[in-house]
C-alpha cells in the first residue's frame, strides 16, 4: 500500500468520525479516499468493545470492510469525563466532525454541534439523519424504511409487491452527500473563516432517486408504473433467456441500432418490415414482435449474443452475481479494484471509488483498522502520556 497522502486533494484536512454501519462511514470513506486524515472514534466500557458493526453477520458482514479503509481507529469512552475530555482535545484538532447516531444521541454526549459551535467556530458538523429537519425529524429511520415511504420500494417491485433495492443505496449516496456538503463547506470556510452544520438524510436522499417519476407525473400527470411493468420507451430493452438456460441484458434504442441488429443476426424481414420502421413503431409491436426475437435469440449462447453485440457497438450485459464481478476482468485489469488487510489478517480484495484523478484511482494507503489500532499514536499526540492513552483507550480513568 502507498502513501501518497500529500499530493492527494484533501491532504491536510483531518475528520474525526463518531459513525457506524454504513451512512456515516460512506462519508468518512470518501473523504478518506481523497486523502483527509479520518480518525474512527469508536465506544468502549458500558458493554461495549468497537464499533458493532465490526461483528454483523450476514448481509452486514461486508459492511465494515467496505467502508472503513483509510482510517485511524481511536477507542473512548465518551460517558467517562475523561474520555468526553480527550473527545474534545481530539475535536480542537478538527476540522470536521462526522456522526450518523440517532437524534438526541450526540446531544446527550454534549458532542452535538450546539454544544460544540461556540467552541470550536472552525468546525465543519456533518450530521447524517434519517430526515432532515421537519415534522419527521424525530423518526428513527432506516434504508429500507425510506424506501418504502419514498417511492423506491413501489417502483422496484412488481404492482402490490414493494421490494427494496438490491443494496444500501440511501445510506452510500447519503454519506456521498454528506461528504460533498462537507467539502462545499470547507470551500466556504477558506471565503468566511467560518465552519457550519451540514445535514444529510436517508430520505431527502432516496426523494432525490425518485424525482424523476414525480416530476413525469408533473408533468403528464400519470403516474409512474413500477419498473417491472413500465411501458419501455425502448423496443428492446430486456432480459433474454438463451441456449443451456443463459441470460443477457439486451437493448436496441435507436433506428440505426435496429438495422445494425437485424443485420448482425440475418434478420431481413424483420428490418424491412414497414411496420417496424421507428422505435415507437417497434414499441407499438411489442406484444408479437418480443415472442418472435425471444425465440430467435434462444438458438444463440449467450457469449457468442455477447460478442456479436460488442462488435457492433451496442448495449448489452450479463447477469453477474456481486462475488463474480471479484474476478471481472475489466475491474482488475483498470484497477478499480485493490488489495486489502481485513482486521483478522485475511487479504482480499475492495473496491475503489469510481472515479480516477489525472488518470489514477484513488489508492488504498490504510487497510480497515483493527480496534484501537491508533489510539497511542493519536492519544500521546493530544500531549497524554502513553500510560494514560493506554487506560483512556481501555475505557479506564487516565
């Protein structure tokens, strides 16, 4: 791993993240990815031993690999005095502060951003909630909640079959907002002096999805049929089950598309035929003309669909499962993927954020930390002897 830190954009900036699962951690991770110094403070004593999610099974069992990589891990316990003290002295060093508790949790810790402005007048708070203030403000809410009240659970889903989104899509993109509103802020701060509150949430994020089918209904007034019963405005722009069971993701949006794929597959009649002359005309013949390819297109296999489609520059895509795409070999041969260390010693691989920076992804120079793995470093910089960082990370008096 390299440690290229200094030429990266967010060199200098330090963040101190009181996060868990996945909004905050989101945030955290992709200014840590830019080259901030993010400190994970994370709860001992009273019970408890890290940040839980380190121990989620199941579906959360990538969560804490996934989006705590370049991080320093600090351990308190911020319902000491002493532990609350050396929060603070951590805090003095900011200049933004992340969290993504419940409401009044921060409050009562006397670490919310009132509590910390008149203080620290620098300071950058990002706050990440379910809702944003409002008559919903004191709800305790969930991806999976918004969805349902968002939209999103009724448009994915078959008609009175809501289904929630295949992954974390408010809490990552929450957290991407929470970190573009934090660099928005820290942009603000070099013209004001001043740093600022910044709130994002769930479902302002997950309304933000969704405008699209509000705004189709502002605007035809019809409202929006969930994806799988949508009326396409592509003729083809389906999945197609082939030979030995296989299926492929294909679409034809455009006339020239049509005539390149009529040809590319003999076709002729097909291409000639008056009827199908525009892509409105095809979308109009749904109803004879998907039966008729379905069974063409099932004497094929689906890599030779593939390759055909490839050579003529049209859109089309397996059906990967998210462990296939470890070995997808555009992944690893771009580099969009990286080597890590989890905390029990195993290697594998993560995956980088998409996008590149003069060319390069953003590397990997921490891999996710193990519990404490910081706290002397951090501790005994805040001018604490190593003894009393000891016992503060244990949760014990200094």
């Amino acid at each position: 791993m390299n440690d290229t830190t200094h030429n990266l954009p967010y060199s200098g900036v330090r963040v101190i993240e009181f996060v868990h699962m996945v909004m905050g951690p989101s945030c955290g991770l992709m200014l840590a990815d830019l080259g901030a110094e993010v400190i994970k403070v994370e709860p001992v004593g009273h019970g408890r031993n890290g940040d839980a999610t380190r121990n989620l099974l199941g579906s959360g069992s990538g969560f804490f690999p996934m989006f705590n990589r370049n991080k320093k891990s600090v351990t308190l316990d911020l319902q000491s005095p002493e532990g609350k003290e050396a929060a603070l002295k951590l805090i003095a060093t900011a200049d933004v502060v992340c969290e993504n508790f419940k409401p009044g949790t921060m409050r009562k810790l006397g670490l919310d951003y009132e509590s910390l402005k008149d203080q620290f007048p620098r300071l950058i708070y990002v706050s990440h909630k379910g809702f944003l203030p409002g008559p919903y403000e004191h709800r305790t809410a969930l991806d999976e909640v918004v969805q349902m009240m968002g939209g999103l659970a009724y448009m994915t889903g078959r008609p009175g079959d809501p289904l929630r989104a295949g992954t974390s899509v408010n809490d990552i993109m929450g957290g991407m907002f929470g970190a573009m509103g934090a660099m928005a802020a820290l942009a603000q701060r070099e013209k004001t002096g001043k740093g600022q509150e910044v709130q994002s949430a769930l479902f302002e994020n997950n309304v933000f999805l969704i405008a699209q089918h509000m705004m189709q209904y502002a605007v035809t007034g019809k409202p929006a049929a969930p994806m799988p019963a949508r009326i396409s405005a592509w003729a083809i722009y389906d999945v197609f089950e082939v030979q030995n069971g296989e299926q492929i993701f294909l679409a034809v949006v455009s006339d020239s598309a049509w005539r390149v794929f009529c040809d590319a597959f003999q076709l002729t009649e097909l291409r000639d035929d008056p009827r199908l002359g525009s892509n409105n005309d095809r979308v109009r013949a749904r109803d004879w003309l998907m039966p008729l390819l379905r069974d063409k297109l099932a004497a094929y296999d689906a890599a030779y669909i593939a390759q055909v489609f490839e050579s003529n520059g049209l859109p089309f895509a397996p059906i990967a499962t998210p462990h296939e795409l470890l070995d997808d070999k555009h992944l690893n041969e771009s580099g969009a993927l990286a080597e890590i260390e989890l905390p029990d010693g195993r290697k594998t691989k993560t995956v980088l954020l998409p996008l590149t920076l003069d060319g390069k992804h953003l590397e990997v120079r921490l891999s996710p930390p193990k519990l404490g793995e910081h706290s002397l470093e951090i501790l005994t910089q805040l001018g604490y002897s190593a003894d009393e960082a000891t016992a503060l990370a244990r949760g014990q008096a200094a």
